[in-house]
C-alpha cells in the first residue's frame, strides 16, 4: 500500500478512481459490487509497481470474493462503508501518504481478517 502511494502515477490515479466509480454505482444501484470491488484493488496494486503484490492479490482475491458471494457477506451496511475506505484508500494514494493509505487498507481488511477467523 505505502508503494501504491509513492509509486503511483497519474494514469494510476485515474484507473483508481475509474474502479472507484463503477464500484460507487453498482452500490448507489443496490446491485452487486464484488468484482468491482475486485478491481479496486486490482488497480491499487497495480499502482504500487510492485508484480509481487499484483500477483499475491490475483492469486488471493478471487477466492476472497467467491466466499463473499456464497455467504452473502457483503450486505448493504458493509457495501456503504466499503466505499468510505475506498474513498479513504484513494485520497491518501493521491496525497502520497503512505502510512495513511496503510491504515486505510488494514482498516479496511479487518472484516476479511474477522470473517476468516469464523
């Protein structure tokens, strides 16, 4: 994440955002956001110029959101404050702070960290 805002470009900015958006709609529609979600952090990694870390995702998040899908773990409530930490996330990339934008992602991973637990 701190790589993501150090690293990050102007097109990167814009292709967070972009998923940023498409994700706000889907949600704003009540209509299922998962691979949007997907996307989102796809994007982020993708910022951080680091293959590394796009590849861990790639290989992680799928299984992630299939789970989400099948236990129906991202309700209404959730989906309003994803897009907050999204938002949070996004803002600190732009700002290139990254122990902020850290914070925001491990903020923001805490319900995945809880849910495997269960």
């Amino acid at each position: 994440m701190q790589q993501a805002a150090v690293r990050r470009t102007d097109e990167d900015i814009a292709a967070i955002q972009e998923a940023l958006d498409k994700y706000n709609v889907r949600v704003d529609r009540g209509l299922p956001a998962e691979n949007e979600d997907f996307i989102f952090h796809l994007r982020v990694a993708e910022a951080s110029h680091n293959s590394v870390i796009k590849t861990m995702l790639l290989i992680i998040l799928p299984d992630i959101l299939k789970i989400y899908i099948a236990e129906k773990v991202c309700d209404k409530e959730r989906k309003a404050k994803r897009v907050m930490q999204h938002e949070g996330i996004l803002q600190a990339i732009i700002d290139g702070d990254g122990d902020l934008a850290e914070k925001h992602m491990i903020d923001h991973l805490h319900d995945v960290l809880e849910f495997s637990k269960k």
